[in-house]
C-alpha cells in the first residue's frame, strides 16, 4: 500500500493528537482543509486508519493491576471458541495468538488481585482447551505507546 509523505505526516499528527481538527492538519501539512478530509477518508477506508479513541489512566478508573497472561490451548480445534470467549471479557484488552510455548497472550487490566484470580480461575481456565495459564504481573510501566512509526521504506511500496 502507497503511503506519500503527506499521508505518513496526517497519520502521525492523529496518533499524536486524535482530536485535531482538519484545519489543524492542514495548517501542520500545508494543504486545504477538503484535502486533508478527503486523505483522512481514504486513509479510513483502506484500513490504514482503523478508529480514534482516548487513552486513559487506568488506576484512576480503579483498574489497578496490569498483566500479561500466557494461555496454553490444547489443540486448534479450541482456537475459535477461545477467542469470542476472550472478545466479551472486558479486563483483556489485548490478546494476540503467538508462536512459543503459549497458544496465546493477552493484556489485561483489572481492579485488583481478587479480580485478577476470578478471572484466571473462574473464567479463562474453564474455557475449554484450555491447558495452563502463567501470569506474568507488572510492577511498574516504563513505556505504553500505541504509536506506530512508518518506515521508510513503506512509503514507496505500491499497492
């Protein structure tokens, strides 16, 4: 997918700053505002530009524990049932099949440690298939970023 330098520029602005308006980024990257909004609408309809939202300070929402769960499932067959089991769990927020030891990993964040074991015990070991789970529980976060850098090179690929 072709991505010019205006379009890296647009997409970099609205991972900074998700609330700019189309005025603002095309003061930022000198175009007219119809340009930018017309960018915007193609970045969002060819999936470059998946949604906008507001990043939140956990702990002051009485979500004070973060982990990463190592989830061992199996055999494939549980993979799908796995999943939307996972998508209605509202504490995991990520969860990404991986290659290892584990069949999956997954982010969550949850009130406290009573929370944390309901959702280990009473509800992620009792999804069928799966085998084991190691918690891993986060002290402290140096860096949380969902800010995704373009390489160079990606920006003279073809589509």
């Amino acid at each position: 997918m072709h991505l010019d330098e205006l379009d890296i520029r647009i997409i970099d602005l609205l991972q900074r700053d998700g609330r700019a308006t189309q005025l603002e980024l095309s003061r930022s990257v000198g175009l007219s505002q119809p340009a930018v909004a017309e960018r915007i609408r193609k970045l969002e309809e060819r999936g470059v530009i998946t949604g906008y939202s507001a990043r939140v300070d956990a702990a002051k929402l009485g979500k004070d524990i973060t982990a990463f769960i190592g989830v061992s499932i199996e055999h494939p067959k549980y993979f799908e049932n796995f999943a939307k089991k996972v998508l209605a769990l509202p504490d995991v927020l990520e969860c990404h099949r991986v290659a290892g030891q584990d069949s999956y990993i997954l982010k969550v964040k949850t009130a406290n440690t009573k929370t944390l074991d309901s959702l280990l015990v009473e509800t992620l070991r009792t999804i069928a298939g799966v085998t084991r789970t190691q918690t891993t529980i986060v002290l402290s976060s140096i860096k949380e970023d969902t800010h995704v850098r373009v390489p160079p090179e990606q920006q003279h690929k073809g589509e």
